[in-house]
C-alpha cells in the first residue's frame, strides 16, 4: 500500500532512450514500486525525449504499481522509446524542462546510453537543481565508460540471444558448406560482436579497435576474410562464421566507405550503420578476390541486432535491473542527482555524470575493448586468420600458397599488410 507522504513535493519521471536493451520495463517497474511505496506520484514519459521536446500533452502518463506489476519479465519498453535529441537546440532543451516543471515532476530517471545520458547531464546542468537526475546506463553494445567488470545491462541477454543465432548459422554452415558473414550490431566498440563470437566459437571475429585507432581500407577487412577462408581449407573445411562488428566500417578510409551507398545520420550525427550495406559489399568483394585465387565458396550475409534489442531478459538482467531502477528512485527521492546508477561489486555506486563527460566531444566517454587484455588476447588464440607466423614458417606458407593457386612470394607480399595490427603472443604469469 502506498503513503501520501510525498504527494505535493514534486514526482518522478521516468523516460527511454537510444535503442531498445533487454530489461528496460525491469527498470521501469522498480523504479515506479519504490517511489509509489514511499507515496511519491510517479510518471512514465513516452517515446524519449521526442514528445517532451515539442510539448506533447500526451508525453506524460501516470503509472501505479498495477501499471507495471511484472513487466519486469517482458523484453521492449512500455513508455516506448526515441533517439531524440534535446540537446542539438537550446529551445528544445528548456521545453522538456518546462514541460516536466507543469506536471511538477522535479526527480527524473532516464534509462539509455550514452547519448542519453549527456542528455541527461545537460538536463540537469539546465535545471540548476530544480531537477534531479538518475540515468541508468543501457546498451547492447556494453560500451559505456564503467569499470570493465561493469556490463551494461541488455548486453547478456543480447549475447546470449546472438549466440544462440550464430550457433545456428555454424551448424547450417558446416551442413551446406558455406560461410556466413555476420554484421552485429556496436557503434563504436566490439563488445557485443567478441562477446557473441567469442562464446559461440565463431571461426573469426572482429572489432574496430584491433586496428588502434587508425583508418584502414576496406581490402584490409576483405583480405582478412579471404585468409581465413583460405586457412580453414587447409584443414579440409569449406565453411565458417566470421563475426564483425559493425563499427569497424567506421574504421575503413572514407573513400571506400562512401561505396557502400549513402549515409544516414541519426539525430546524435551518428552514422546510421545499419543501413550500409556493409556485409553485403563484403560479401560480393570477398567472393570476387576468392574468385581471382581460384577458390568457389558460397557466401552469405547476415545482420544480427534487431532481433537482440527487445528479447525478454535473461536472469542476470532481470536481477540487474531492478537493483538498478531501485537504486535510481531511492537514490533522488534520498536527495541524490547528476549522476549515473551502477552497481559494483554488489554495491551501488553514483557516477558523476559530469565526470563521463568527454570534454573534448561533449558527449560520454565510450569503453572500448582492451586488445592489451588476456580475454581479448585468448579470443584471438581461438579464431582461424592469417597470423604472422604463418607467413614467417616457409612450409605453413607454401601449403597455404598452394591453397589458393598463387606462389608463395604473391601469398606473403598480400597478406603481410593485415598481421601488422596483429597483438603480441600470450605471455600468462606463473607466479
């Protein structure tokens, strides 16, 4: 039963943003039952930040707790959810601010990623304190800035929906003898992807950050392909699943990337990926350098994302999110604001979101994968490409030359370019 203790001081919003994450209605939920137990009237608002930004009178909903009762168990977002950018123009800015003040919500939860929460910050700094703020971080892709032991929740139900699709391509890949090239969903990080091929035991993955930074031409990515076509058949096997991230296209020369059609941005000026075709230019560029080495392979592409973004959450979300949404209520209705909700080591901790704040991009720092890590170094162990030693053993590289019906001196001087960004050997502490 609630109280009326709180009714007149304000109440709490609660909004999605970004992309849709497994257990976002878990947040939803905990959030709404620890504020309308302590009396406070609380508020979904819908569709992001889209409505609130041109004063829609049906942005903003009440929610009860028969509102929400289970919902904790359902994928998706029942406020719905919008890439919306309040912070592009400052009238935009101040309405959202106007519009929660009139329905006197003074405490706001926002759930998304990083985008979402510069929104927030900026929503606070806005406010200057008549607004509090809790944004609860949300991604698949796993790449805010938290300690590294730190997921991002959706990210474990988005692995293991994806594994479980990849696991299924491997099977039909070996029954049909072909490869599939698989384009998984992350803007700027390979978390997801390594996440997925690195569980699944894909053939190969990979993630922008193996190239540290720098541009690199699209041949790059299609010679690492072609290799490990190559090197798998010389183990008698004609088919794989290579596993790639789908920002490594922003990793490709923007020459060759202006080849892939045209480019959409989002309302953040990010570029749309998924509407590239990325996997299915690799496809046919793959297959036509097979074709000049003499090698008939079957190749097939395929986007994986979509089908992550709402799945009902595993266990480790479902528990992980109500902490979450808890916390973030407890957390304003106690006096807290302007900083991110995490759980660490079984302990909630705020993140200053101010802290986050990349000052040199005006948006929140992104975790990227560490290829200096023992995890990453031991994925790489794992998959089937052209590696330097391949090229440096004169019968490793014959037999390979041999492969691929060109001499050794050609095999060597094509593929030595993509082992340069190849990390150090594996080196495990005895003591």
């Amino acid at each position: 039963m609630t109280t009326d203790s709180h009714r007149g001081l304000g109440g709490l919003g609660i909004l999605a943003g970004g992309g849709p994450a497994p257990g976002i209605n878990a947040v939803i939920a905990a959030a709404t039952i620890r504020a309308r137990l302590e009396g406070l009237p609380v508020f979904g608002l819908m569709d992001g930040f889209s409505k609130l930004m041109v004063g829609d009178p049906d942005a903003i909903r009440p929610l009860e707790i028969e509102d929400v009762s289970r919902m904790h168990y359902r994928g998706g977002s029942m406020l719905g959810i919008a890439r919306a950018n309040p912070t592009r123009r400052e009238e935009d800015l101040e309405r959202v601010i106007a519009s929660l003040e009139a329905r006197g919500i003074d405490k706001l939860v926002t759930i998304g990623g990083d985008d979402t929460a510069y929104s927030a910050y900026r929503v606070s700094e806005r406010a200057k304190g008549r607004i509090a703020v809790a944004h609860v971080p949300k991604t698949i892709d796993n790449d805010l800035d938290l300690p590294p032991e730190i997921d991002t929740f959706g990210y474990q139900t988005a692995r293991a929906v994806g594994v479980d699709i990849v696991r299924n391509l491997m099977t039909d890949a070996k029954t049909t003898r072909r490869w599939y090239v698989v384009i998984a969903m992350g803007r700027t990080a390979g978390h997801l992807a390594l996440g997925i091929g690195k569980a699944a035991g894909a053939t190969l993955t990979i993630v922008p950050e193996e190239f540290r930074g720098e541009t690199v031409p699209l041949s790059m990515l299609v010679d690492t392909l072609v290799g490990a076509i190559i090197k798998r058949r010389l183990d008698g096997r004609e088919d794989g699943v290579a596993v790639i991230a789908e920002g490594a296209a922003l990793s490709v020369d923007t020459e060759d990337l202006n080849q892939l059609g045209v480019i959409e941005r989002d309302a953040h000026g990010h570029v749309r990926l998924a509407e590239l075709d990325f996997g299915r230019e690799l496809k046919r560029l793959v297959r036509t350098e097979l074709q000049k080495v003499g090698i008939d392979c079957t190749l097939v592409e395929k986007n994986i994302g979509y089908e992550l973004r709402c799945a009902d959450p595993v266990p480790a979300d479902l528990e992980y999110c109500r902490d979450l949404g808890y916390a973030a209520a407890k957390f304003l209705i106690e006096g807290g604001s302007g900083s991110l909700v995490s759980m660490q080591g079984g302990r909630f901790v705020p993140v200053s979101l101010e802290q986050m704040l990349d000052t040199q991009t005006n948006r929140m720092q992104v975790r990227l994968v560490d290829i200096e890590s023992t995890r990453y170094a031991i994925a790489r162990r794992y998959m089937i490409r052209i590696r330097r030693d391949d090229l440096e053993d004169p019968v490793i590289l014959a037999r390979l030359a041999a492969c691929s019906d060109i001499n050794t001196d050609e095999f060597h001087a094509r593929f030595e370019s993509i082992v340069g960004f190849e990390p150090p050997s594996l080196n495990l502490p005895i003591s």
